[in-house]
C-alpha cells in the first residue's frame, strides 16, 4: 500500500500496466454485473435533472425503468446506485455500431448537451474507492472484462495509475495525483 495523505493506495497501480481497449472490450463495465453504479445524493439528484437531455438515446426499456422507478435505487447493500433493466445493463448505457455500450451521459457532456460528465464512480473504474472514517482505500477491481486492457496497458507501456490520471486528479486533486506518481516511481525503482 502506499499511504498518500488520508488515502491507502493499492501497488496495484503503480505495479499494473492498464489502458482500455474499447474494440475489444466493447464496454461491458456499463453492462456487466448485478447492480448499477454506485452514485451520491447529488450525483442522483443531478442526474434527475440531466434526464430530459438524454432521454432520446436511452432505449424505450431504460426510459420505461427510469419513469417508474427513478433514475436509482439503493441496492442490497444500502448503496445508492443508478437504475438497471434486465437485472444488470445500467438504464444510462447507449449503444455504437458493433453492439459497443457507450454512457450516455458521457456522450451528452461532450457533445455539449449537459454539464455534468458521468458519476465520479463510474469515471474512476476499474479503481474502487471505500471509505474509512479514518482514510480512503483506492483499489483496483480487476475483472476478466477488462483482460484486454491490461494486455493493450503492457504493449503501449500504460500503468493503471497513469491510465487513471485525469479521474484521480478529478476526485483527489492535482497535488495528491503528483504525490501519487512520484511514490509510484519510487516503488518501481525499488522494483528493479
Ligand atoms: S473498464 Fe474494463 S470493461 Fe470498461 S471500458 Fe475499460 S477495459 Fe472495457
């Protein structure tokens, strides 16, 4: 673990190579799984809001969840997480040629249709954040979904931590992230 202020940070990211491969992949992580994606009270109440914007591409059976259930629900472990149909395809998952699942909030926030990317914790995946009253844990969830993408991390020569620059600068800053990738290089040159 490297400690990096109030955070423990798994070796998995300095110690594993990671970039996603979309081609290959097609996003299942919008997809796979038993529950949606966990979100906060804001992030809920946001997407409430972002709703009407997206709707057009969501497909009729998201739209149908979404109208009688709401945009989430709190799922068996007592998190708040978005709404899902068929028992695991998130209600926010849109579709590209090739059956590739793209976000649909994602592809709004982009295309300049709303202000609010995507929940931090989907933006973070596959890192996991749980939290401690004393500190945050940052681990890696690895999952056979995501093969590819370790496998495209080692030939581009991509670790995790550098792969998740941009979402950790976002949830934890630029000054932790550049704390972060100096204990990573650290670790590594131990390594050798
Ligand atoms: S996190 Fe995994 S499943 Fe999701 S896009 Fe990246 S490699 Fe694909």
């Amino acid at each position: 673990m490297l400690q990096i202020g109030n955070t423990l940070v798994s070796l998995d990211l300095a110690e594993r190579f990671f970039c996603c491969d979309l081609d290959k992949c097609l996003g299942q992580c919008c997809i796979e799984g038993d529950a949606g994606a966990p979100i906060t009270e804001a992030e809920f109440k946001k997407l409430e809001e972002i709703v009407p914007a997206l709707k057009p591409e969501l497909l009729p059976a998201a739209v149908k969840v979404i109208e009688e259930d709401g945009v989430g629900y709190t799922d068996e472990e007592g998190d708040l997480v978005t709404s899902i149909i068929d028992g695991k395809n998130c209600v926010f998952t849109c579709y590209a040629a090739g059956g590739k699942c793209l976000c649909a909030i994602e592809r709004a926030y982009r295309e300049g249709r709303c202000d609010f990317r995507k929940p931090i914790s989907c933006y973070l995946y596959p890192l996991r954040l749980t939290e401690y009253p004393a500190f945050t844990a940052v681990n890696y969830h690895r999952w056979k979904i995501c093969r590819s993408a370790e496998q495209n991390g080692k030939e581009l020569r991509i670790r995790l931590y550098q792969f998740m620059k941009e979402p950790l600068i976002e949830r934890f800053g630029q000054e932790w992230y550049d704390e972060l990738a100096e204990a990573c290089e650290a670790y590594l040159a131990e390594q050798k």
